[in-house]
C-alpha cells in the first residue's frame, strides 16, 4: 500500500519523535530543535539509504562522542529493515499465538470441580514460567484438593487464595535471585535493570565491594546522563517568549497585504545553568568521597559548565584536573596521592571563605551549588555564616548528606546546616538519583 507524501512525512516524524525520546532515555540531550534539524536534514537526505539516514540523524541529534555508542545501539534495535521487520513481526505473532495456547491450557489445569479459578493472566503466565518439578506440586496440590473428602465447591475462593500466594512467593523468590531480569507483563525490561542492580542501587555506598564497582560505575554514567538533559537549557521561542519582532512580523504577514494578523516575539534566551560541587574529602568521608569522584568524572564529561572543588581544612580546585580527556585513574591519583585534604579534618567554613576569596565569580544567580558532605566540622557557627552568606549570592544550594536519615538528629551540624541549605539523605546510589534528577 503506497502512502501520499503527506502520510509519509507524518510517519517519519511520528517514528523520529519516539525514537528521540528513546534517546532522552538514555541520557541523552535531545530535545524539539534537534527534532527539528533531523527533520530538515532528512529533506535533503536520500533516506532511502541506510548509511545516508542514519549520518543525517548522528549529525543532528548528538552532541558528544561518547554519546555515538548508545545511539548505534538504539539505531541498530529502533531502525530497522524492512525484511527484518517483518520476519519480526511473524516471531511476534507466532509467539502470541503460542502464548495464548499456554495460557489456555493451564487455565484448563488449574482448575476446581470442572471450574478454572480465577488467575489473572499475569499469574497464569507466573505458573507456565515456574520450572516443571514446582508446576507439578502445585498442580498436585489443586487436584489432591479437589479430591479431598468432604471437598465442597464453596472451597474453591480458599484454594484459589492458596495458589496466588505461592505464586507471588516464587515470584519474590525469583526477584532476589541476583542477575533475574525484572520484567513486566509483556515481558519487556522495565527499564530499572536487574534484580542486582536495584540491590546495589540501595546499598550502602560505603558497603559497595571492590568487585561490585563497574556495575556501580555503570550505574553513575547513567544517572550522569540524566542529570545532563535536566541541567541542559536551550535558547526556546514561544508565542509571546520576548518583545514583539517588527521584522518578522512584517514579513510574515506580507501574504495578507501588509494588514497584521500574525504576531512574530524575539525569542528569549535562556541562560545555562552552572553547578559547582564541593566535595568533602576529609577522614570522616573517605569511602564516600572516593565514589563522589567517580560521580564527578562522569558528570563533567556530559556537562559543560561544571566546576568542582574538594574540601577538608583546605580547599582544592579539580575543575582543570578534569577537563580534556582526563582519566578516571589519574583524577583519583590527584585527590587521594597528591593532595593534602585526603583524610584531614574539616572546616567547612574555612574551604567557603577561600572559595569567595579565589573564585568569587563563580558565584552569582546562576548557579547552584551542590556540597557533599556529613556536616561534621570544626568551628560550626563560622560554617553556618559561611553558608548563609554564599546562599544570599547563588541561585540554589543543595546539601547531600551521606549520614543515614535516622542518625540525623543525633548532630547538631545537621540541624543547623540544614537551615541554610535543601539537605536530603545520599547514602545509596538510589538516594543520589531521587536527590540530583527530582530536586533540581
């Protein structure tokens, strides 16, 4: 069946836009303009080549080299050709039709004086997943059941009780089991990973192993990426966005004979946002700091105006030590090796004085400044000062805290820190995430 060419630029845009926000999941910065470049490159592209389509997407929708590899994949898996699609598409049926059949005949086991019970099909489709040692007890306990002495049909509500209940106890069994892929009831990934990665993603950091740290390392690239689409602003034109535009007006209702229906804005620019994180990194903090490193590795890579400093007693500028292609390895050699905050003590209000003295500029309405640290310090009351007197001059500050929440009202530096800054809980990479991708 041909499509006009009306039909054919609606079905181009509507797959771009879906792949698009494919990539959005990802991490990546693609927004409305780069939907729109892709669109306009497309017009000169002969999209009938693969090749030829998929350059005019890479050039128009990323931004890094870094983020080259997540579109390959999504291309590869979202694209594809038509042969491929369509071989696809029979699996998919084929598999629908096979499940249908399963689901059918284990509703017709699971049944009770000649009635099924009332299973979903998402508990059905637990059933048919169990191995074939457990469906046969549970399918030897229903028929027990139902040959039982004194067995009436009103008995049927209990069994049925009976049988979701193991079913959802296997399921929570399955879950546990590291390496399980969570799945949803089309049995599509979730998106959340498998069952170990949402155990590390709650564990505590200081608790994470050696061996653990490339899944863990896997798991702050992501959340980097997210926080670089969350951070990232455009340059973004509405209908009244700015003054009006004279110019545009004027040309763009010239097709009315020069009578104005149309109204044209200057387009406002939004300013980007900077974040500077000052990290503690004092004896207090060491295990956690060491992962906040790799945090900020990852994060300067897909964000542009990020500045970083470490703090014990001393402050340290890390914002050079991080540009280029600096290796995570070098910057850890810098921090730990070849710096004198490792491991010191901690005076929060010294390290902010000598942040405005060295780098007043950096703090202005623009930008907002995300500390990590326990609170713990040495000369509180000038720390407090320091602090409210940095937030008068920022747009925002932010504290994460690493201290678990219920050890809070145990120090006095967290109540009255808190008063001058947003504080939230970041013991656990899953904390991070709630905290850097909701609050800011």
């Amino acid at each position: 069946m041909s499509l006009s060419k009306n039909s054919k630029q609606l079905y181009i845009e509507n797959n771009l836009a879906t792949f698009a926000g494919l990539l959005r999941q990802e991490g990546l910065p693609v927004g409305t303009m780069e939907i729109i470049d892709a669109l306009r490159a497309l017009e000169v592209t002969d999209i009938s080549s693969r090749t030829s389509f998929k350059t005019a997407l890479l050039a128009t929708m990323v931004k890094s080299r870094k983020d080259e590899y997540v579109f390959d994949r999504l291309f590869e898996h979202y694209f594809i050709h038509y042969n491929e699609h369509c071989r696809r598409s029979e699996e998919m049926l084929a598999d629908r039709e096979e499940l249908t059949r399963q689901l059918s005949e284990a509703a017709g086991e699971l049944s009770f004086k000649g009635e099924q019970l009332g299973l979903s099909e998402e508990e059905l489709k637990q059933y048919n997943g169990l191995p074939l040692e457990h469906r046969g007890r549970l399918l030897d306990f229903v028929q027990k059941t139902e040959n039982g002495n004194k067995v009436e049909p009103h008995f049927k509500p209990i069994l049925e009780n009976i049988v979701k209940s193991h079913l959802r106890y296997c399921r929570s069994k399955e879950d546990q089991q590291p390496g399980s892929s969570i799945t949803d009831a089309d049995g599509a990934g979730s998106g959340s990973g498998t069952g170990a990665d949402l155990l590390l993603r709650e564990m505590d950091i200081e608790k994470i192993a050696t061996s653990e740290l490339p899944a863990a390392e896997d798991l702050l690239v992501c959340l980097s990426r997210k926080l670089a689409v969350k951070i990232l602003r455009r340059r973004r034109s509405g209908p009244r966005s700015g003054q009006l535009d004279i110019r545009r007006s004027l040309r763009c209702n010239m097709q009315y004979g020069g009578t104005i229906f149309d109204l044209k804005y200057k387009p406002k620019r939004r300013s980007k946002q900077q974040i500077l994180m000052l990290c503690d990194v004092s004896a207090s903090m060491k295990n956690y700091s060491t992962f906040v490193i790799h945090f900020m590795h990852n994060l300067h890579e897909v964000v542009r105006d990020l500045f970083c400093f470490t703090f014990s007693d001393n402050l340290e500028d890390l914002t050079d030590a991080l540009k280029g292609r600096t290796s995570l390895q070098y910057l850890l050699d810098r921090v730990i090796r070849n710096s004198k905050n490792w491991g010191g003590g901690t005076d929060f209000g010294a390290a902010l004085k000598a942040l405005e003295e060295k780098e007043p500029h950096r703090l202005n309405h623009k930008t907002t400044v995300i500390i990590v640290s326990d609170t713990k310090t040495v000369a509180l009351d000038s720390a407090v000062k320091a602090l409210s007197k940095m937030k008068e001059r920022v747009k925002r500050v932010i504290w994460l805290n690493p201290l678990a929440a219920e050890r809070w009202p145990d120090y006095r530096s967290v109540a009255m820190l808190a008063g001058q800054a947003e504080m939230w809980p970041c013991s656990t990479i899953g904390q991070l995430e709630e905290a850097l991708t909701n609050r800011i």
